[in-house]
C-alpha cells in the first residue's frame, strides 16, 4: 500500500495540495535553477576582489569571511523583498478569482488553518531559495572572521524578514478582490512600514529635536540605544547590519531587536484571519474611483461657501464621441482619466509636495537636500509602479474580462487601438510632471546659491542648474514613456492580468540591475578597476537608472569629466530605444490583438 504523504499524516491537506501543484510545474525548477546561477555568479562577481588576494598567499585571504557574509547577507535580503510578495501574494486572491474559495470553505479547514497552510505554502519554497546559498555560507564560515553567533543571527533575521513580507502578502490577498490589487499593495505597504517612520522624522523633525536628549530617552527606554535603530524597527537589514555590527553579532540584542518585526507578523495574520472570510464575496470596486468619489465630496463641501458659491469649472460630459471611441473610454469612464478627477489630484498633490519642500527647507542646515532626494527616489519608484502597471493592464486587462474581443471588432486598425488606449496613461503621465518639476525647480532653488554638495564622492564640483535641469527633464521626459511601452508591449504578449504586470516590473527591475552585474563588474574585474575620472565610467550607463542618482548628487562629472556627453549618449541611447519598442508595439498590434489584419 502507497504510504500517503508526510503533510497528510500531520493534517496539512491544504499545504500538501500546494506543495504537489508547485512540485509539478516546470517553471518552479527554471526559477530555483536561475536563482542559484545569478547568486553564484554575482557572488563571484562581487568577491573576485576578495579571493585575488589568495592567489599570492593562501593564508591572506583568512579572516575575510565577514565581508563575505555581509554581502552575501545582502543579496539574501534582497531576494526576500523582491520575490516572496511576489509569490505570496495571489494566495487566497486566486481562489477568489477561481471561485473555489468557497469550496475551501466548505471543508473541515478553518480559517485560520486555511490562512496558515496557504502562508507555509509560499515560506517552505523561499527557505529552498535561502538553502541555495548555503556553500557560499559555508565557505564564508570555514575563512575566519565571523563568529557562530552572527552566522545564526544572519539566518534568524532572514527568516523573520521572510515570515514578515509573507505575512504581509497573505494580508493583501485576504483584503483584495484581485492578484494585480494585492501585488502592487503588498510592496506600497512594505516600503511605507520601512521608510515612513524616517521620511516622517526628515519632514517634520529638525536636526537639534531629532538629537535631543527625549528622543535618546525614548530610545533607550525600549531595545534600540540610538534613535537611528529605532526608526527603522521594521526593517530586518538595518535591525541586523547596523545593531548586528556595532554588538558584535549578539544574537540575544539582534532577536529582542527583531520583537516589533513579529509583532507586525501577528497583526498580519489576525488581519488576513478576520478578512479571509469577510472579504471572499466581495463584489467588484474600484478603489481609485471610490477615493476620487470621496475626494469629490470633499472639494464640494469646501466649494459651497459664500466666496465660490459651488462653481464648477470642470463638468463631466456626457455626450457619446463622434470620432476615438476607444480614446473617449479611457479619458472619460476610467477613474484616471476625467478631467475632473486628475485636476483635484494636481491640487492635493501640490499641496503636500509644497508643504514637504517647506519644512525640508527648514529643516535642511547643511545645504546637502537629503529629505528632497529621498522624495525624489520615492516619486521615481512610486510613479514606475503606476505607469507599468495600467500599461501593462490595458490589454491584458481586457483579456481578463473577456472584452478584448469586442473591442477588436471596432471598425479601427490596431495601431488606432492601441493608440486610443494610450491615452489614459498619457494623461497619467502628464499629472505625475506635476511633482517631479516641484521637487526640480525647489532643488535648482535652494542648491542655486553657490553650495557644494557633498553626497556624492570625494569630488566636489559646483552645482550646474542648467545641466541639472536638463538631465532631470530627459529622465522624466524620456523614462516614463519608456516604462510605459515597455510594459505595453509586455502585456500584448503576455496572456494573463498578473502576469503580464509581474514580467512588465520583473523587465524593468531586470533592466536597472543586470547590466551593472553582468556588463559594469566583470569589465571591471578584467582591467583591474578603474577611477572616477576613467572614461569606463560609461558603462554605468547599460542601466537606466544610473542617471538619476548621478545627476542628483551632482556626480555628473563623474563620467571623465565630461557629464554633458554622458548625458546626451545616456538619452539617445534611451530616447532611440523608446522609438523601437513603440514602433514594434504599433506595426504588430493587429497580430498582438489577435485580429484577421494580422494575416
């Protein structure tokens, strides 16, 4: 007789069903076989420097086992962050989607057993990505320089860090209707529970109160000594390489350190408990639309008053469109389309954006900006998010709600169709230049006066507003359509909703990263490294996002000495780049729409 299954004996049919169904696709093996070769290769890259220096003597290279395991460490904690949302976070989603939630409902499992087994689910497949770098901790280990404590307070914060992001995701897909819903808000949440408490501190905080003698008392009345450590409570790699670090690895000071991150573990979980059931048959919302129907109310009370007296300068029409029927659905019956709707979303948004320049200029003594650019790269992020994810979603979102054939029977050519369908997310575009250009006029503003910059390099160079301005306005100008293409041209080949926005943010955080690993480091490697003022500077232009962080800490010389040829070389490249896949999304869009034109 078949001996049935460990996880059956234990009572787990429901983690056992999981497991099985992973187990028998194919994409889980290519997903663990790329993952160990890009953690091996990239491990190599990084510690080529390192292992060199065995080469003269095989007793140099001991006692460098802790810069390994740090950078090691590092790649692990990036790997959770990215991909356990990633993979948790369609759970219960997809069952709602399936309509076999209510199947589930029907067994002897209860809630919480059903949110519990679908949560090991997905954690027992990332420990087998975590196992994959187990030799390189081995090896680590067997050189010297790390204690054991610190190996298995490496390990603890690993799987606290993968318990919370799991947990997390499990919330979303308990509260969301849809996979694409819970995806992009498991990483929105993430990054406002890591980042909140210290953009909060750089806002509203100046310097003498964030060091005073209460914010140290409040400090050490809980686990953290600074206030720096507790800012970041949540976040397990501050948790681990600063208090990890500065205790030598104190495995006692690390896990009471780690307190808060399971605390909001426990919250997630009784959240997805008490939504898992409550929110299995909710109906169909839109939540952009709901929130600009609240804001409408809001900008309606404050209007009647005796000044404005309810003018309306904006009125929705409601007549059909004579010509760009498809234009005229994206701009008139989708929630970030209405004229309406985008000009009170310029409004609060300038609002807040002018209220954040004001105290970081206040608060700001030294002249370095640290609060603008951290507001900088959270706009760039934030905005990618949103501009990839309604392009990929404009025709991998008809396909999920089977009108894609009708809409390919409108008397339009493809190329119109897709043109028409664009448009919704250029008026997206265009609202989202409103906080860019505040952030860039008030930097060229404040940073105008003569100050060096000093976040960036050892190189202090004057600031050039014009160069600047530029170089900001290109990126703006030339990235975000760029994104929006791309994830156009992702979601014409891609069949499914969510995986058309996960291949469309896994191509452009591809695109940002490889090239730096697998172009910039193994050239340096070959000639032996090279300075700031060397001309193979240029290559850090193989990755998109290298210009924004140059050209924002004023390191734009940094390419040989030559920032406007690096700048026009970056943008050509970019901007010729933007024409192909444009050009390629609208010559094949009929045989993507899967039209008879095609033939």
């Amino acid at each position: 007789m078949k001996t049935p299954p460990l996880t059956s004996r234990f009572g787990l049919p429901l983690l056992a069903k999981e497991l099985i169904e992973q187990a028998a696709r194919k994409r889980t093996y290519i997903l663990r076989v790329t993952y160990a070769v890009l953690l091996f290769v990239v491990a190599f890259l990084i510690f080529h420097d390192t292992l060199r220096v065995g080469r003269t003597s095989p007793f140099a290279i001991l006692g460098k086992g802790a810069q390994i395991f740090s950078v090691l460490m590092g790649l692990q904690f990036a790997g959770v962050y990215l991909f356990m949302p990633a993979i948790t976070c369609g759970v219960i989603t997809q069952e709602k989607e399936r309509n076999s939630l209510m199947l589930l409902f029907l067994t002897r499992l209860g809630p919480w057993t059903i949110v519990f087994e679908k949560l090991l689910g997905r954690l027992i497949p990332m420990a087998c990505f975590l196992l994959l770098s187990l030799p390189l901790l081995a090896f680590a280990y067997s050189i010297g320089g790390i204690s054991a404590e610190y190996l298995w307070s490496g390990v603890w914060m690993l799987g606290v860090a993968a318990l919370q992001m799991g947990t997390l995701a499990v919330f979303c897909s308990a509260w969301f209707r849809t996979t694409v819903g819970a995806f992009v808000w498991s990483y929105l949440f993430a990054l406002l529970m890591f980042y909140g408490p210290i953009i909060v501190v750089q806002l509203l905080l100046s310097a003498s109160l964030y060091n005073s003698p209460l914010m140290h008392k409040i400090a050490s009345l809980t686990a953290f000594d600074t206030p720096e450590a507790m800012l970041f409570m949540f976040f397990a790699p501050a948790q681990f390489f600063v208090t990890g670090a500065m205790g030598g690895g104190n495995f006692k000071t690390i896990a009471l350190r780690s307190i808060p991150i399971l605390m909001s573990c426990g919250v997630f979980m009784v959240l997805a408990r008490a939504f898992v059931v409550r929110r299995a048959f909710v109906p169909p919302r839109n939540i952009v639309l709901n929130f600009f129907k609240l804001l409408d109310r809001g900008f309606h009370r404050l209007n009647e008053n005796r000044v404005t007296r309810g003018i309306v300068l904006i009125r929705d029409k409601s007549v059909l469109p004579d010509i760009n029927p498809v234009a005229w659905r994206e701009t008139t019956k989708r929630s970030l389309g209405r004229s309406r709707y985008l000009f009170r979303i310029f409004v609060v948004i300038e609002g807040i954006l002018g209220a954040i320049c004001m105290l970081i200029a206040m608060g700001a003594t030294d002249g370095s900006l640290a609060g603008a650019s951290m507001a900088l790269f959270l706009l760039w992020f934030v905005s990618v998010l949103m501009i990839s994810v309604q392009s990929a979603s404009l025709i991998a979102g008809e396909r999920s709600h089977q009108t894609l054939d009708v809409l390919s029977t409108t008397p339009l050519v493809g190329r119109q169709i897709l043109l028409q369908k664009f448009r919704g997310v250029q008026r997206l575009m265009i609202v989202l230049l409103v906080p860019f250009f505040t952030i860039f006029v008030f930097e060229i503003w404040w940073r105008g006066s003569g100050l060096t910059d000093p976040r960036f390099g050892a190189t202090y160079h004057p600031f050039d507003s014009s160069l600047y301005f530029i170089c900001s306005t290109l990126s703006v100008g030339i990235y975000l359509p760029l994104a929006a293409w791309l994830s156009l041209l992702i979601g014409l080949v891609v069949r499914t909703h969510a995986r058309a926005i996960v291949a469309a943010l896994g191509a452009l955080v591809g695109w940002c990263i490889l090239p730096l690993v697998f172009i910039f480091l193994p050239i340096q490697i070959l000639i032996g490294g090279f300075g700031p003022d060397s001309s193979w500077t240029f290559l850090f232009l193989f990755s998109p996002m290298m210009i924004v962080p140059f050209n924002e800490f004023n390191g734009l010389h940094e390419f040989a000495g030559r920032p406007w040829e690096a700048m026009i070389v970056n943008f050509v490249g970019y901007g010729t780049m933007l024409i192909l896949i444009r050009r390629i999304c609208l010559i094949n869009a009929d045989r993507f729409l899967g039209r008879a034109e095609s033939q």
